[in-house]
C-alpha cells in the first residue's frame, strides 16, 4: 500500500497566509521582529507583526520620517544591514531614539499599479552575520509574493463588500437596503479591513426630518454613491453610509453632494461622518 502523501497546508484567510509567511521567515532568517507594513498618512502602519523583543502589534505605527524604511525607499540605503553601526545613513535615524536596532532589513512592497504599499521589514538588537547579505535575491522573492497575497487581499475584501451589501438577509421592506443588523455586519467587516489592510474608510450617518420620503433617499444616494460603497436604512429616516478607501476631506466633498442633491428635492438632512482607520 503506497504511503499517505503529507498533508496540505491550508489558511483560512490571507491574514492567516501572511503571519505564517512571516513565522516563517524569522525561522528562516533570524531577527527578532518581522514585520508587514502599509505606508500612508506620513506613518507606517504594522499589519502583521512577528515580535519577539519590541513589544510591538498590530495597529502600532511608526512615523516614515523617522524610520530606517525610508532611507531604504526614498533614498536608496542599502535593503540588508548586518551590522547598523557600519550605515550611517542608519545610525542618523530618529527611529534609534525608540528602539535598539542592531541589523535591519527592509524590502518595498508594490501594488498592482506599481506604487508603494508598504514595506517588509525586519530588526533585531544585535548585529547579524555579514552572510545575511547573501540572502538578498530569495528575500526579494518574499517581498513579491507577499504583495501579491496583500493585493489579492484587497481584492477579496471588496467583493465581500459587495456580497455583505447585496446579499445580507436582514433587508428593509421599504427601500430593499440592509437593515440595522446588515449595518452592523458592515461595519464590522470594514473594522477588519482597517486592522488588517489599512484601508482608511468613512462612515457617515444620516437624519433626515420623519415626514420624509425614506424610498427617495435611498434613491438618491443609490445615484451618488460609487459600486464600491454601501448604504444601510437604520429606521425611520436614518442611513449608514460606507464610504471606502475614503479619507476625511473626500468624504466632506461627498457629504456637501448628498445635501445638495436631497436640499434640490426639498430635504433638508444631517450628517455626521468618523474615519475608520486601522487602530
């Protein structure tokens, strides 16, 4: 009887793939902290994190100005530094104010469009081996297969979007919209987002006067809104609205068109809006 074959390895989300990608390479490599990095908002946000002596998680952020990752990025240090000490470049960041690094290593990832989501990068306390240089072409190869999971990540969480906002069961009878339990299920699931991909989306909430037609405001918005976003009737004439991949000065814009276009049907409405951000 021929031998069993090994098991599969299976993850049952990228964020699953991703820190096991991680555990992986600090097996592989060495480094006491690993790390996967979106770049926005003059900050580096850690999405994943495999730390085993700076107390940093997921959520934590570190400022770009400070960092070693962009001296890598902007201005083209070396990508492996066995031994900080012999960088300059390094030793003159402000980032040694906060934390002891003695090796660094650092990879850019891209997305789709050929722009910088973030970086892979990982520290330790102490100097390394000069050999961990030599490792530079697989850690590259890393590097690319990790911005491929994260841009199929993205890719998932908009479809689940979609699925979330169009098949949710709990419905309202009179505008066809997600109720307040499909609301909830919304924005949970862009908390997630926020968490794990550093999307920075905005919610808003609406009210309009109770003599108003709920049917055309949900109308309304259908007409304004871009496929990507989702609308919720929470009761009465109250709407959630997510915007994502949204920042707070566009999503003002959206709000000034939504007044405008219900003010033009004799509505009068209020919004309020709050950022979801990774925390």
């Amino acid at each position: 009887m021929p031998p069993s074959p090994p098991p599969t390895l299976r993850y049952p989300t990228s964020q699953a793939l991703l820190d096991a990608h991680l555990k992986h390479l600090q097996q592989r490599y060495g480094m006491a902290l690993w790390m996967i990095t979106r770049v926005r908002d003059k900050a580096m946000w850690l999405l994943r994190v495999c730390d085993q002596h700076y107390g940093l998680k997921q959520g934590h952020r570190i400022e770009w100005e400070r960092s070693y990752c962009i001296r890598m990025v902007e201005q083209g240090a070396p990508c492996i530094v066995p031994d900080t000490r012999e960088e300059p470049v390094y030793q003159a960041a402000e980032i040694n104010d906060d934390l002891a690094i003695g090796a660094y290593l650092g990879l850019p990832l891209m997305d789709s469009r050929d722009q910088l989501f973030g970086t892979l990068c990982a520290l330790d306390p102490h100097a390394q081996p000069a050999t961990l240089e030599m490792h530079l072409p697989e850690l590259e190869h890393h590097a690319a297969l990790i911005s491929y999971t994260l841009e199929h990540a993205l890719r998932d969480a908009q479809q689940q979007r979609l699925t979330t906002f169009i098949e949710h069961p709990d419905r309202c009878e009179d505008t066809g919209l997600p109720g307040r339990d499909g609301w909830q299920d919304i924005f949970e699931q862009e908390q997630e987002n926020c968490r794990s991909l550093g999307v920075e989306s905005t919610v808003m909430y609406l009210h309009a006067a109770e003599d108003a037609d709920s049917l055309v405001i949900a109308d309304s918005l259908a007409a304004l809104l871009r496929d990507q976003d989702s609308v919720a009737h929470l009761g009465g004439n109250q709407f959630g609205i997510l915007l994502t991949d949204t920042d707070h000065n566009k999503a003002a814009r959206i709000a000034d068109r939504i007044r405008d276009a219900l003010n033009a049907k004799r509505m009068l409405v209020r919004l309020h809006q709050d950022s979801l951000t990774p925390p």
